[in-house]
C-alpha cells in the first residue's frame, strides 16, 4: 500500500481527525518514503504509533 494513492488519502483522513479523537498534537512531520517500509511514516513516534493502529482499523473495515 504504501506509495499508492490509498496511503496519501489514508494519511489526510488520518491527520484530520487525530486531533479530534485521539490524543495526538498536531506535529504531522513525514519520514522520507525510504522509511515506510519499516512502518516509520511520521517523524514523531507517538503519532506514527496511532496511525499505524489506525491503518489496522482501517484494513480491518476493508475486510469486514
């Protein structure tokens, strides 16, 4: 999934609504696309951590 349009659109979907429902700043900073394969899609731990439990909810809803 990763570089394909799905990820960016998961990525914006994501960034919009952490602020809403999880405890996440607003500190959105990327990792260089080299590093996606290795789950690191932002900068800040804490937020990639929550995307990545949000990509398994979102996969899950897929297959549901």
């Amino acid at each position: 999934m990763n570089d394909t349009k799905e990820i960016y659109d998961l990525m914006k979907m994501f960034e919009s609504n952490a602020t809403k429902f999880f405890n996440v700043t607003s500190d959105f900073e990327k990792e260089d696309k080299s590093l996606w394969n290795k789950r690191r899609y932002y900068a800040n731990g804490s937020v990639n951590n929550t995307f990545i439990a949000y990509m398994f909810g979102y996969s899950f809803g897929k297959t549901a």
